[in-house]
C-alpha cells in the first residue's frame, strides 16, 4: 500500500492533466498508460530493489519548450514530484 497509494496519485495527476491541457475544444486523441518492472526480477540478484517503469502519454498537443517538470510552480507537478521523491524514482521528460 506504501507503493501503490502514490503511484496511483501519480497516474490520476498526469491523466488529468493530459484530460485537461493535451486535447483542448474537444480534440480526440489518445492517452497511454504502461507499466513494467525493468530490475529485481527473482532471478536477478535478491538484495537488488524491484525497480518499476511507469509510462504515461499522449499524441495531444506539445508541452511548452523545455518545461522543468522537477522544478515546476504548479500544486500538480509538485504533487508528483513529492509523490516520486516519496517512491525514490526518477521523472524523466520524453517529447517524441
């Protein structure tokens, strides 16, 4: 529960965003969300952490140029920024 109340945080944050900002007038588009784990399978070493890949994105519109997602002002991105230090993860920023 400790893992998966901030991740579901995370997941309803960057979704209601995506909801909110990427598809404005009622533009139709597609949301993706993927999630794997990439380390600490069981036969992988047992003292090395379950490392989780949580992608999530859109074919909406662009985010401003060089948005710094980690320094952000918003109560949104804070919010998911707080929640991933929480997790010990990483926020990595993918504009293709």
């Amino acid at each position: 529960m400790d893992k998966a109340i901030p991740c579901g945080l995370i997941i309803n944050e960057l979704l209601s965003n995506s909801l909110k900002y990427a598809f404005p007038e009622g533009k139709k588009g597609e949301l993706i969300i993927s999630m794997r784990r990439i380390a600490g399978l069981k036969s992988e070493m047992k003292n090395q952490k379950p490392e989780i890949e949580l992608i999530i994105s859109d074919n909406g519109i662009e985010l401003p140029e060089d948005p710094d997602v980690e320094n952000s002002k918003t109560l949104g991105l804070e919010l998911v920024n707080g929640l991933t230090q929480q997790l010990e993860g990483k926020i990595e920023l993918d504009r293709r």
